[in-house]
C-alpha cells in the first residue's frame, strides 16, 4: 500500500517533531500534550491523540495508515488521556489561516475540471492573499516565524509560530481576524454571488461612490500593493471584460451614463491596459458623483485575501498537517517560502504519490529543506532571545548590588 511505504520511507516524522517540540533544548513535554488527530478509511475520525516521542508517532503512522493527519493544539495534559481528567483545556497553538480557492470561484476568471489545474491557473489569487497577509503580520503585528504550507489541492495555510502568537486567546485571535476582514459594500456581493441576471434589477448604489480607504493606513497600503497585480493579472485577461460573469455584471452598480459608455468602449476596443486606463477616465470624471470607488472595491474583491475566520479564532482548531497527503489528489502538502510563492505551482512543485510512481524526487527534497531552514531559523532567532534574556537578568542583578 502506497500509504505504508509513504510513511516507512518518506514522511519526515523527526523533522515534525522538531517542530512541534518548539525549543533549541528540545521540549519534550510541549509535543507530548501536542493533540494530533488521524483520518482512518471509511472516515474513521480519532482524535485526542499524543505521543510520547518520534519513535512513538512514527509507529502509529505505519499501523494505522491514516488518510490525513490534523494538527491541534497543546493541552494542559496529554490528549490520550482527556478522558482521565477533570479539566482538559487547550493552552497554547499556532495562530492559523486557511485560504482556499473554493471561496474565490465567483472571481477565479479561469475555470477547470481539474482542481489542481484549476489552482495552478488562478494561483495569482492565492499568491497575492498570500504575500499581502504574510506582510502585514510582520509589519503590522511583528511576527516573525510564518509557515506557508500548500494544502494539496484548491489552496494554502499559514502557521504563525512565534511565542507570543501561539500563546494568543480566542478573543485575540478574533480581534486579529477582524483587522484583517475588510467588509466590501453589500451590493458588489449580492451581485457577485446571485450572477448577472439577478442584479439587473438593482438600481445604482451610492455605498458604491462612498466607499473610499483614503482614511484608513492599513487599507490604503492594501490597495497599492493589490492595485498592480489587479492590472497584470486581471484586467489583461480578455474574459474579465467579455465573459458576463465578471466586469459587465458589476456596471449595473453605477448610473447608466456611465456603464453604457463602458460598454460601449469594450466593444469598440481592443482589450488591453489602455482600455482599461480609458475605463477608469470615465469613472474618474471630476464631479463629486465619480463612481472611482467601484475600481477601489473591484481590486480588493477580486485580490483580497478572503480567510476562513473560524479556522484563525479558534485555539482548539484542527488543521491539516504540513507533509501529510491530501486524500483526495495525493498531493504532499509542501511547505514553500513566501519569497517563492509566485513561482511556485502546485502541479509541478507538489509531488503526487500512487501505486506507480513514489519516488517524490527533489521537489520533496526541496520542501524538506524549506521546513528544516524554517525551523532552523527559529532555533536560531530563540537562541539569541534566550542569551539576551539571560544577559539582561545578569545586567539588573549587578545593577541591584
């Protein structure tokens, strides 16, 4: 069986623990009441499991052949035994996101059977969520040790590993989720997801004119940073203006003057970022009723990074686990490094194990090096704090005397 030999020859369960053990001096007891759930055949869920050691986890993997591996939080004792104690609660776990192409399909503008294919042509969309979000939680909130890891199939997930992250409570981590939700006027939604047809109805939208993110710091640097890539990878694809599903259905949001000159121009024009900069003339004339903002809240709907809150606000969240193989494409789930996230593609930089074929070849050589330079990194940065922090507690004591 694929999975046995997967697990006996390749699955990096050292590397794993070393991870999960969080520490230069190695902290045992930190992954021992570290819970790791396991998706058996015929969705078998067992979950509240731990492990004692490498050896341990390793032996586990090989017997029971789980279809996929979660990863959950650090307990207050060891998970195997939650049933043995009175209080069990979580206390600490990576602050986590999740994006997936599956809550991108009314703007993905190219379609595919095949979801791999489907994420390889429309990776643009994850990369840009990617790098925004992997930006702003360094700048915004300081964080230093972020894992990105492809999920297999349709998206990524982001590990944020710093101390201070994976000590934050449920009420933090929802605080910084809701940072980073930016609530689009209701209207561009309504349209987006009832199609076409539906909002043909629906009269012009002030909120549309109104909405504007010259005050606020965080959404203005959004917008420069997305407005480039909206020009290279949406507005030179020729089905964003011709395809009915995407431009055309969002004209009926502004006065009729406008959009018919619009659509006038698309289909007079060649389509290319002239005409895009032609578009913007229109909705840039200098009145007060200027209907600019539908560009604005077009690149944030199109690019933005569209998270799944609950798995960020929850400490006790389970999530895939990097390396595992993804039930349904067999697919590894690699780690990459943000400085590649716009040349990787998951087609060719995820290996797909099968029957035939399990030699994974360098790209699995490669994101085992990725995973351990990430957590080498750590180890270093952790090394230093923990001199620093010593040499700080020596600097007060002679002060004291």
């Amino acid at each position: 069986m694929l999975r046995r030999r997967y697990y006996q020859e390749y699955f990096p369960v050292d590397l794993m623990v070393r991870w999960l053990s969080y520490s230069f001096q190695r902290n045992k007891q930190l992954f021992e009441r570290r819970e790791l759930s396991f998706t058996l055949d015929n969705e078998i869920y067992v979950r509240y499991q731990s492990f004692e050691s490498a050896e341990d986890l390793r032996k586990n993997l090989v017997q029971k052949l789980p279809v996929k591996i979660d990863i959950g939080a650090v307990y207050n004792y060891p998970p195997c035994s939650q049933s043995l104690v009175t209080l069990f609660a979580p206390l600490e776990r990576e602050l986590v996101f999740d994006i997936d192409l599956t809550d991108y399909e009314d703007v993905a503008i190219t379609k595919s059977e095949d979801e791999v294919d489907l994420c390889d042509n429309n990776w643009y969309l994850i990369a840009a969520a990617v790098e925004l979000l992997d930006r702003t939680l360094r700048e915004d909130f300081g964080f230093q040790h972020i894992l990105w890891v492809y999920s297999g199939r349709r998206g990524v997930h982001g590990w944020i590993c710093d101390e201070r992250a994976r000590k934050l409570s449920d009420e933090c981590r929802d605080s910084i989720v809701e940072y980073l939700t930016v609530r689009l006027p209701s209207c561009l939604r309504e349209i987006s997801v009832n199609g076409e047809n539906s909002s043909s109805s629906l009269s012009p939208d002030d909120t549309i004119r109104q909405w504007n993110i010259l005050g606020d710091p965080f959404l203005k640097r959004s917008f420069e940073y997305l407005y480039p890539l909206f020009l290279k990878y949406v507005v030179q694809n020729p089905q964003f203006f011709s395809d009915g599903n995407h431009f055309k259905k969002y004209l009926s949001l502004i006065p009729f003057h406008y959009a018919s000159q619009i659509e006038q121009l698309i289909e007079s024009s060649s389509i290319d970022v002239n005409l895009w900069e032609r578009i913007e003339e229109i909705l840039k004339e200098p009145k007060k009723n200027s209907y600019y903002g539908l560009v604005v809240c077009l690149v944030f709907h199109y690019l933005y990074p569209r998270l799944d809150a609950n798995v960020s606000r929850h400490m006790n969240h389970l999530l895939k686990s990097p390396f595992c193989l993804h039930p349904k494409t067999q697919r590894v789930c690699v780690p990459f490094s943000v400085n590649d996230v716009w040349t990787f593609q998951p087609s060719q930089d995820a290996p797909q194990v099968s029957d035939e074929n399990l030699q994974l070849g360098d790209k699995f050589v490669v994101a085992k090096q990725r995973m351990e330079t990430f957590i080498e990194n750590f180890e270093r940065i952790q090394k230093l704090e923990n001199i620093n922090t010593n040499e700080q507690k020596l600097l007060q004591r002679h002060d004291f005397i």
